[in-house]
C-alpha cells in the first residue's frame, strides 16, 4: 500500500481549498457549460502545455513547488514530466500506468487495478471534457469573476481514501481546463497551473515511451 500511496502522490494533480468559490450556477448555465467543455475537448486532438504545482502539507512551514510538461494525445495517451526540483514522468497508456524516477522504470495494468482505472478516467476525463459523470461524483458548479470551478466529491469510498474532492478550473470563454485542484482527506493538498498551452500540434508517439 506505502507504493500505491507513493505513485498516487507523484500524479495526482488536484487541491483542497477554502476560498469563496463564488456563486453556485443554475441548471441551465450547468448545461452551459458542459455543452462549453465538450466542444472545446472535441476540437482538440493534442495538448502541449507546460506546467506549475504547489504541494501544501499541514505538518511543513511552506509549500512545495514544483515544473514540468504535460502532452495528451486523444483519445488518452498522457505523459506528466516533471522537471524542477526533481525529474520523474508518468504515462498513462494502453492500460498501462508507466513511471520512471530517479533512473528506476515501473509498470502498472490499470485494468486489474481499480483505484489506477479510477485514476486514468478521471485525468482523462478531465482533458476530454469527459467528467461529469453524476454516478461516480458529487458534482458542484460555481461562477466567479475569472472563471468556472466545478467540485466533484468521488463516491467510491476507495477513492476517498486518497482524495477529499477535487476542484477544475475552466476559462469561461473557451471552457479549457485552467487549473485543477486536489483536496486529500488529512488537509493537505495539490495545485497545478497550466501555461504556455499549445492545442493541436504536431505530438509524437515517442513522447509516451519511457
């Protein structure tokens, strides 16, 4: 269990907040957007983008941060590159969960592993336009000033156990994925910003080699 722990701390890309989350939106702007996201994911075949996370964790005086790339491909191949302070890449693909740290190689079959399958719907789902799925989430929508946040609260206790809620952040125009944060049950949680987005260029299968 310490390595599953280990692998869901290196890619989870989520955080818990207590900010004023704005006001809550209505039925019909609920349909709005998700009308929004799922023509923006429809329209978009790759995503290059490089990355900023934050680590909070109750028990240390600051936050940790941390740089890297991220690459999809549709329909779901996924390559998280860290690259500040340190290096390691996971990658999501063919049912398999690939990670490479510190000069060491493993391999995962997220198709015997339910909480890995879990993982690899959400994170695809969440740059598909493929989340708002009410079986599996408690799913709440705010509108703000700057944008969109959608909290969705998993239903499988399984899932709870490793994450609170998770929050996305989309661009109200557009409806892409801004931000995307993780609330884990102990308080602690992650944050990752996305910039210098690139949408449709031209992405090699090599990219999700390892």
């Amino acid at each position: 269990m310490n390595k599953t722990i280990k692998i869901f701390s290196l890619i989870l890309l989520f955080t818990l907040t207590q900010i004023t989350l704005g006001q809550e939106l209505t039925t019909s702007q609920q349909n709005e957007l998700k009308s929004k996201v799922k023509l923006a994911a429809q329209n978009t075949k790759t995503i290059v983008s490089d990355f900023e996370q934050v680590k909070h964790m109750e028990v240390m005086e600051s936050d940790i941060p941390s740089n890297g790339k991220l690459v999809f491909k549709s329909p779901n191949l996924i390559r998280w590159e860290y690259v500040t302070p340190y290096k390691s890449t996971v990658v999501f693909k063919e049912d398999k969960l690939f990670v490479s740290q510190d000069g060491k190689k493993d391999a995962y079959d997220l198709s015997s592993n339910k909480m890995f399958r879990s993982l690899n719907s959400l994170i695809v789902g969440s740059l598909n336009g493929d989340m708002f799925d009410n079986s599996k989430f408690e799913i709440t929508y705010f509108t703000d000033a700057v944008g969109y946040r959608v909290v969705f609260v998993p239903k499988e206790k399984k899932i709870l156990k490793f994450i609170g809620s998770f929050q996305l952040k989309f661009d109200k125009e557009k409806g892409e994925v801004l931000e995307v944060k993780l609330n884990e049950p102990n308080g602690d949680y992650t944050r990752i910003t996305f910039q210098n987005k690139k949408l449709n260029s031209a992405v090699s299968e090599q990219e999700f080699k390892l």
